[in-house]
C-alpha cells in the first residue's frame, strides 16, 4: 500500500514538475497567440502546461478574494488529478526509454 502511494506521489509531483517547466518555457518563448497556427499551438502546449497555469490562476483569485475557498480547492484537486494523468504519461516514456 505505501509503495502505490508513493507512486501516486511521485506521478503527481512529475506531472506538476513537467506542466510547471513547459508553461514557463512557454511564457518566455511566445508572446499572445494572434493567429490561428498560435492559438493552435497554445492550446497543444495548454493541455501539458494547464495544471501549472491553473493552480496559479486559483491562487490568484484567492489571493485577491475573487474567489471561494471551496473553487480554490476544487481547482487545486483538478490541477492535481491532471498532474497525476501527466506524470503517468511521462513515468511511461521514461520506462519506455
């Protein structure tokens, strides 16, 4: 039981790590998508990067008081289930590898 835990801990964490590094090598690369090949390319990128970029934004609206606690820790735990599929996704390309 405690080495499935770990796994799970150690998916999410790779998951999160990977969202975090391609967000904000993102942000640094591109600027706002304008056309239709950018907002193509955003929203490829988003499906790797949106658990970084939510989680930021939930602590934002927090932060400023826009939002509940309860969508805090809603938008918390989605952003670490899709952190959880993603390290999945990179823990299995690794072992492929």
């Amino acid at each position: 039981m405690i080495h499935d835990l770990m796994v799970v801990l150690f998916a999410t964490t790779a998951g999160f790590t990977a969202s975090g590094i391609l967000a904000n090598l993102y942000r640094l690369v591109a600027g706002k998508p304008e056309s239709a090949a950018g907002k193509g390319t955003y929203y490829a990128i988003m499906v790797v990067a949106g658990p970084n970029v939510l989680l930021e934004n939930a602590a934002t609206s927090l932060k400023k008081k826009s939002c509940s606690r309860f969508a805090f820790w809603l938008a918390a735990s989605i952003s670490a289930y899709w952190s959880f599929a993603i390290g999945l996704f990179v823990l299995n390309l690794y072992l492929a590898l």
